[in-house]
C-alpha cells in the first residue's frame, strides 16, 4: 500500500479513535473505580467488537445493515437501553462499596464483556467502518489486504485511545479519592452515559 493514504489515514482515524464516546467513558469509569491495568485489560473487549465489525465491513455485510432499517433500529434500541443500565448501576452506586471491590478481585472478562456489548450495541460504528476505511483503498490494488492493513492499524490506535482515556480516568481516581468525590464522578459518568444513549437513539441511518 503507498505511503500517502496512510499518511492521511493515520491522523484523521486517530482523530476517530479519540473521541468521547461510551467506550471511552467507560475506559475512564473503569480505570477510576478498578485501576489503569483493568480498565486497559478491559479494553480487549472493544477491540473483539470493532475487529468483527471490520471483517463485516470488508466482507460487505454492512450493506444489509444500511438496508434493513428494522435491524439497525433493533440494535440501537438495545444498545441504548444497555448504556441506560450502565448509568443506572453507576448512579445507584455505594462508593464504600466500592472500595471493597477495589481490593477484591476484579472480573477482567466481565469488564472486558461490558465494552464488548457498549461497542455492539452501536450500530452506527459499523457504518462508520464502512464510509471511513473505504476512502484510504487504493482502487487498482488488491483490496483485501488493504483493509487488513488499514483495520490493523484501527485497532492499534483505538488501543492507545484506550490506554489515554485509561490514565485519564487514573489521575481522576485520585482528584476523587473521597466517598463524596467518587459519588459525583460516578453520577457525572451516569449522566454522560444516559447523553449518550439519547443521542443513539436519534441517531439515523446515512
């Protein structure tokens, strides 16, 4: 593949994979409540989901979800509902509790099951896959490993996003070290979660 569509690609995607989103909240909400290492950890979950999106975006599947409106409004009405619960739990939260669970064995794979569900249940990031990475092939050369290359390095840069949102969530952990403090954080994220969820719900088909 030549270097000038990589080099075009490698900021604009950074720029895609930093932006707030539910994922990158919960990054925060995790590294703040678990530590940087989980909340990172955690993030294989994620990048389980984005990997299946690209192989449905490279195989052409995605046609079918920007054809069928009943599907895509299937998966955003689950997936809203999914976050609306995040915020509920975080909003219900004890923060004494809290640091309990701290110095108790934290469920990685559970962690990692929440981000997977938070990324599928955004139907808009497979169209999302399916608009961006097509504009960076190269039209003459063999398309498949293209993609390969181009859904490699999305998941490279999504990684280091989950690892910056991680030690954000980090240093919060320490401005909110009290009970009251991790209250409001946790109702601050709950918030955000319940924004977002609103905003996939009126989210429409390109």
């Amino acid at each position: 593949m030549d270097l000038a569509p990589l080099a075009l690609f490698l900021p604009a995607c950074f720029a895609l994979n930093m932006a707030p989103g539910p994922n990158n909240l919960l990054s925060v909400s995790n590294a703040t409540r678990y530590g940087y290492r989980t909340a990172c950890l955690a993030g294989i979950g994620r990048l389980l989901a984005f990997s299946g999106m690209i192989a449905l975006a490279s195989a052409g599947l995605a046609v079918v979800l920007q054809t069928s409106a009943l599907l895509f409004y299937a998966i955003k009405i689950v997936g809203a509902a999914y976050l609306l619960y995040l915020a509920i739990q975080l909003w219900r939260a004890d923060p004494q509790m809290q640091d309990e669970s701290v110095t108790a064995k934290v469920g990685i794979w559970a962690l990692a099951r929440q981000e997977f569900l938070v990324a599928t249940g955004n139907p808009k990031a497979i169209l999302v896959f399916t608009a961006f990475l097509p504009q960076f092939v190269v039209p003459g050369q063999p398309i498949t490993p293209q993609f390969a290359l181009l859904g490699a390095l999305f998941l490279a840069l999504e990684w280091i996003a989950i690892s910056l949102y991680a030690y954000m969530g980090l240093h919060m952990r320490r401005w909110f070290a009290e009970p009251r403090g991790k209250r409001i954080f946790n109702r601050c994220c709950a918030g955000l979660l319940s924004a977002a969820a609103a905003m996939l719900l009126m989210a429409r088909r390109a």
